[in-house]
C-alpha cells in the first residue's frame, strides 16, 4: 500500500486556513476575482473563507452532508448534498430557502450565470434545472427535468455548454440555450477505461478535460469535425514507482485558470501538478500534502491555488490525517504556457 508522496516543507504547500470542515471535504470555489473562497463537506456545512485575511467569514448548516455548493454573488451560495435536498442561503440576510430535491443524493451544483439558473446533477440520473427568481410550486423552483443514462459524478460549465460525466462511462454535451429541452447537443462516451471521477471545461470554452480513478486525463474538444479530433490526447499522471512496484492514484481534481489557460490536477498520491495541455507540458509539481488531494480552485488572477487535503478512501478505512485547506501563492512560472521551440532554419 503506497502513501501519499514525502512531506514538502510547510511553505511550499501553501498557508493551511484556520476553521477548516471537520469530515471530508467535497468542493471548493473561488468568488469571481474576490479572496471569497466557498467549501463543501461531509460534516454537513458550507464554509466561506476571505483567504486574503485567512479568516472563516461563513458557515452554513444544510442539514446533510454537502457533496457540492456553487457562488451565486457574494452573499449567496446554493447546496446540494446526501439527502437529496437543493438549498438557498444568503449570508447577508441570514436566510435559508429550500429550492426543491431530488429523488437521491445531489452531487453537482452549478450556477448559471447567463441563464439566472441552477442546474444540479444527482445520483437519481436527472438533471435540474431551477429558479430562483419563481414562487416555488408543487415542485418548488424546478423548471425542468433531464433524465440521463447514469448517475451524474462530476459537471462544469463553459459560457456556453455544460458537460456531464456519469457512471457507465457516459459524458452528455449540453447547449445552456436549450437546457430545458433535455436533449444533448452530444452523447459521448469516456476515451478512458475506468470510472470518471471529474470533468472540467477548458478555459477557452473549447472542450474539457477529463479524469478517471486510474490516474489518467483526458483532453477533449467540442468540435466534431476530424481536424479538431485528431487533436485530442490522454496522459497519465498520479502514478508513482516504490521499490519496483508500480502505484496508481484516482484523479480527483482539475481546475483551469482563465488567465493563462492552463491547469493543475490532483491526486489520491498527494500531488498537485500543474499543466500546459496546449503543448503537453507540466510546468511545476508540488508534492507531500498529508493525504488525497480532493478538490482544487484557482481565484481569478491565477495567484493563488486553494488545494483541499482531505482522504477520499481510495485505499478503504483507515487512520488519515485531518481535513485540511491550503491556499498556496502561485508563481506566474508555474502556470504561464511554455513558449515552443523554434525549429532552426
């Protein structure tokens, strides 16, 4: 059984936040180009952070363990988590709404900013949509009600599309103009072998990556045509070598800056690597957070990198070090495109 990579010294890894959740941690966000910095967790909270000040300025109680949360503005976060409920909270105001539920565990919350629409994925293989502007009627604030063919594990959006990945391999392709028809702009199947455990869009809106439990990415583009496929490729990554023996870690994370258009993955080993996916290059490796990486967020700039350091239980039950999240300064070097090579005349 491998752990997670050796410690790195305490700066490298970034400033660990005080008031961190106390059970696994699901999600992070940053708020636009704020230092507001949202978490989801198992202990059945939503946490906001000013991580200028490192201070804890939020806590919200869903009631249930939270699988995901979303920024609407500054002041309002939606939820969605084990019990299959889908809530509203305003920090200002101090006041919690109840949009609606699902028939299972919700695991994807998204805001859609264009559209003034929640759109959320759960275990019961639906799709949400919802309104939060409406009275809420017999279904609270459902607009409408996608059904898919699995269960959705991981959702992003672009300004245009949003993109599904569910068990069975199963990726959808949705235009966000025509969300509420429930059809699929593409039906897609993961070029990987294993479970997909998180999609995220390019920056450019181009495509997405996505990863899967066997320590592999996949870039993808929406452009159907075969110019634009022959572009797409998979790497390996979470992978390490210990006497010989060879260890392969889930892939938990991806999160694109829109600065640079690069990205950083993390693992089940420990590792955050950051990457050039235009010219299939990594640019900087940090190693030794005390256990599974299991989220990412970068803030607007692409300055800092909030890295949550919670077991996600790739290797069964077992003692684990606390829950923890890092916001690590980013270096410019560490996320700007290599330039390539000329060749020589």
């Amino acid at each position: 059984m491998a752990a997670p990579a050796a410690a790195a010294a305490p700066g490298l890894l970034g400033r660990e936040l005080l008031d961190p959740p106390r059970d696994g941690i699901t999600s992070l966000q940053f708020f636009a180009d704020t230092a507001l910095l949202l978490a989801s967790s198992w202990d059945g909270t939503a946490r906001v952070y000013d991580v200028a000040a490192g201070t804890l300025q939020g806590t919200f109680a869903h009631g249930a363990p939270v699988l995901d949360a979303a920024f609407e503005n500054e002041g309002l976060i939606y939820t969605g988590g084990l019990g299959g409920a889908v809530k509203r909270y305003d920090f200002f105001a101090g006041q919690e709404a109840s949009l609606g539920t699902h028939d299972a565990p919700v695991k994807c919350v998204e805001w859609l900013p264009s559209r003034g629409l929640l759109v959320t994925g759960s275990w019961d293989s639906t799709l949400r949509l919802w309104d939060p502007r409406l009275a809420p009627g017999p279904a609270g604030q459902q607009v409408a009600r996608v059904q898919l063919p699995g269960k959705v594990y991981s959702m992003s959006a672009s300004d245009t599309r949003l993109v599904v990945g569910m068990s069975g391999r199963h990726v959808d392709v949705y235009d966000l103009r025509t969300l509420e028809a429930g059809q699929p702009e593409q039906r897609r199947e993961s070029s990987l072998k294993f479970q997909t455990r998180c999609v995220r869009c390019f920056a450019d809106g181009a495509g997405y990556a996505l990863a899967s439990v066997e320590g592999r990415v996949a870039m993808e583009f929406f452009d159907t045509s075969e110019a634009a496929q022959a572009r797409k490729y998979a790497f390996k990554c979470h992978r390490r070598n210990e006497a010989g023996k060879d260890f392969v870690f889930p892939v938990n994370a991806i999160a694109f800056n829109r600065r640079f258009g690069t990205f950083a993955t993390g693992g089940g080993d420990g590792v955050v690597n950051f990457w050039d996916g235009e010219n299939k290059k990594r640019l900087h490796q940090v190693a030794g957070y005390p256990t599974s990486v299991a989220a990412l967020a970068f803030n607007g700039a692409a300055t800092k990198l909030a890295v949550a350091a919670s077991y996600t239980f790739e290797q069964g039950e077992r003692e684990h070090p606390a829950d923890a999240i890092f916001v690590r300064d980013v270096a410019e070097g560490e996320v700007r495109p290599k330039q390539r090579q000329q060749a020589p005349a």
